[in-house]
C-alpha cells in the first residue's frame, strides 16, 4: 500500500493537488500522504524519476486545498533523517520503505566495492 488517508489512489492524488503540472505516474509514486485535521492539511508524496528520487509536499488551513507542487530530489538517508506527522500506518509504512531502500542501496554500495577490488 502507497496511499494513505485522503490519498487512496492514484486519482484522489490528482484530484486533490489542484493545478499539478508535469505529475508523477501511479508506477513512480512510491508513498503518497495527506492528511487533514482541525482545519488543516499536509500532503507528502516521494517518487522516482529518470533515477532519481523526489518528495513534494504542501500543507494549507482550511481556506485552501493543496495547491503548491515543487518537487525537490532528495535522498533516502535525508528522508530517513526527519520526523513526520503521519498517520500511525503511513508512518509505519513509510519507515518500513525508507529502511527497505536503504538496505538496497547499501547492497549495491557493497557490491560496487568488491567489483573495485583488484583481482
């Protein structure tokens, strides 16, 4: 599961990002949050691009919806680094991708090291 709380697929993230240009594809969506409470919502999305990692996100009171898409690339060890405001099974979730991606890159890291090694 990548969609969590008022994103629970692919087009409720459309549909609730008004005016989102140049939008990630479902299949490049790895965690998509947002979350609204007390007049007030936080949007977090992570995807990848080209091969590289991105996260966007927007937060609004109750005037507005979510209007600002800006992503920024980013890195698994910077994501893993902060404390979000997520739901209980988003942050679980989100912990569980984080940790998983970090584990992969180090694997690769490792094997890039003994490929180096001089025979």
């Amino acid at each position: 599961m990548k969609y969590f709380d008022i994103f629970t697929d692919y087009d409720t993230f459309i549909s609730n990002w008004d005016g989102i240009k140049d939008a990630p594809t479902d299949a490049e969506i790895l965690f998509a949050y947002y979350g609204y409470e007390d007049y007030s919502g936080y949007a977090f999305v992570v995807f990848e691009r080209d091969g590289k990692l991105f996260e966007a996100q927007d937060a609004h009171c109750s005037c507005n919806g979510l209007e600002v898409w800006r992503p920024e690339e980013t890195t698994w060890a910077a994501l893993a680094m902060r404390n979000y405001d997520f739901s209980r099974d988003a942050k679980k979730a989100f912990k569980a991708l984080v940790q998983s991606k970090l584990r992969e890159s180090r694997a690769y890291m490792a094997t890039l090291e003994l490929e180096s090694i001089p025979k």
